[in-house]
C-alpha cells in the first residue's frame, strides 16, 4: 500500500457475520438462562420437584456460562477501525464511510444493552429458582434441643411400646428408650442402663439416676451420630464401663454423668433424671439436664 493510500483510507476489519452469530448465541443463550431459572422456581410447586429443579438450574447455570463466552466472542469480533491519519478534509466518500460508522457503533450499543438486560434477567431468574431449595433449608436447629419429647411423669417405653418397670432389669445391659408416645423421635432417644449403684458417683445420682439406672441422650455431643455401644471391660485391675459412639470412637463414662473420656467427643452426654410412677414404672422428671448433641447446633 502506497504512502497516499494509506494516509486517506479508512482501514475497516470487518467481520459481521460471525459478530452477529455470536451476538445471536449469546442472546439465545441467556433467554435460555432466564427460562431455566423460571422452571427451576415452578419446579417447587410440582411433584417433580427434584428433576425439574435439576434441569431448569442446569440450563440456567449452562445457558449463563455459554452466552457469557458467546458474548465474549462479540466483544472480540467487535469491528475494529483504525484510522491511519486524519484527514485535513475528508472526501465525500469517507464521509459516507464516517457515517456508516456512526450507525454501526450505534447498532453495536443497542445490541449491547439487550444483552445487559438478558443477563441480568438470566442472574435475577437464576436467583428466584434457588428460593425453593433455600426455603427447604427449614429453621435452625438453635433452641429447639431445650424441648425434646421429655416432660415430667412421661414414661420410658421401649421401642416397641413397653415401659420399663423399676425392678426389672439386669445390670450392664443397655436399651434404647423414648418418651411414652413419641417412638422415634429423634431428640427425645435415650440410652438406658441398670449399674451396680455403688459404681455411681455422687453427681451422676444427684443428677437423676435411680436405683442404679442411668439415662443418657443418644446423641453424640460430637457430630451427632447415635451412642449405641455399651462394654464392660472385666480386665483386673480395674472393671470399666463404657459407652462408645461407632462413628469416631468418643467412649464416655456411664458411672460418671457419661463424661467423655475418650475420642473426639468435647462434653458428656445429657442425662435424664429419673422417677417412678405409682404403678412402678421408670418416667422422666423433666427434660434432659442440657441441650442435647453437638455444641456446634447451638452456635449462631
Ligand atoms: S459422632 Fe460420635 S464420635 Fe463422632
């Protein structure tokens, strides 16, 4: 190219038909996103819950993802024009060039503005399809450990509905036990034992154990998981008892208000003062000492 050419042309880098297919992807792309984001919320309301919510927050997540490379690919398709020189007085032909310029900057902001707006449907939509799954989180479990199932003069009953009398029972032999009508509930279960009573200390018997039964929340004070082990280890010299919790071995002292004394465990588990009714039969005085399982359930 000669000096003369190049000082008065416009030298345009043209590329409009791949400029506006990418235009046209990412556009397509977030209309994409936005339906995907609708269909994950109506997802809530049916009973396909699961798969639609599934589907609609992959399309939105993949349609956000592929029109933002999409978009990308516009901006870096975007025409470019460089001017070599400016012209003291440009020819009628460049003006017309200038003009048609103008007119395609201005086409390019419009595009640019519809796919702003798509996006940022396509994010507001994303957002309303996660307020199902947020929603179903539920409350926290914070304070709702003070209220289990356990109320004064409510029976111990196995699970398959027996009360426990106070002088049935041989020692070193545990039970799961739940308040009387509430088989099953998670917070309320129970681990009970018959001990040799002069085995107890002094604070586990001011605590609530009666007659040399114990009672003790089931739930491991460390992540949750159910203490539903109980050995004696006859090894002279000394006779130990156990609880031990199978998911990271925490062992807690029976005797001994269930401290731990062993493993990941950081506190005892909560004990359950012990009554009699007037037929005989083992109920609670109350609800348990303290909140029961982990400490972290009660961080806020
Ligand atoms: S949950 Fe019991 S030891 Fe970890």
């Amino acid at each position: 190219m000669s000096d003369d050419a190049a000082t008065s042309e416009w030298v345009a880098v043209p590329h409009e038909e791949m400029n506006l297919r990418a235009y046209r992807a990412a556009t397509v792309a977030f209309v994409v996103a936005v339906a995907g984001g609708l269909l994950a919320a109506a997802a809530y309301w049916t009973s396909e819950t699961q798969t639609l919510l599934g589907v609609g927050l992959a399309l939105a997540l993949g349609g956000i993802g592929f029109g933002l490379v999409s978009w990308a690919k516009y901006l870096d398709l975007d025409e470019h024009v460089v001017q070599q020189r400016e012209p003291l007085r440009p020819t009628a032909a460049e003006r017309d060039e200038l003009t048609g310029q103008v007119e395609m900057t201005q086409q390019t902001v419009g595009r640019r503005k519809l796919l702003v707006g798509l996006l940022g449907g396509s994010f507001a939509s994303l957002a309303i399809g996660f307020v199902g799954p947020i929603g179903s989180l539920g409350p926290r479990p914070r304070g709702e450990r003070d209220r289990t199932g356990w109320v004064a003069g409510r029976r111990l009953v196995t699970l398959d509905g027996q009360p426990v009398a106070l002088s049935s029972g041989v020692f070193d032999q545990l039970a799961t036990v739940f308040p009387d009508g509430m088989i099953g509930r998670d917070d309320s279960q129970v681990v009970l034992l018959r001990l040799r009573e002069e085995l107890l200390s002094a604070s586990t018997i001011e605590q609530g154990a009666l007659d040399g039964w114990v009672a003790y929340s089931k739930i491991c004070t460390h992540a949750g998981c159910s203490v539903g082990l109980f050995g004696v280890d006859d090894r002279e010299p000394d006779v130990v008892r156990q609880l031990v919790c199978p998911c990271h071995q925490s062992v807690f002292d029976p005797t001994d208000g269930a401290r731990p004394v062993g493993g990941p465990a950081p506190r005892s588990l909560p004990q359950l003062s012990l009554g009699v009714d007037d037929e005989g039969f083992l109920v609670a005085n109350g609800d348990f000492d303290r909140p029961v399982g982990p400490i972290t359930w009660d961080e806020g």
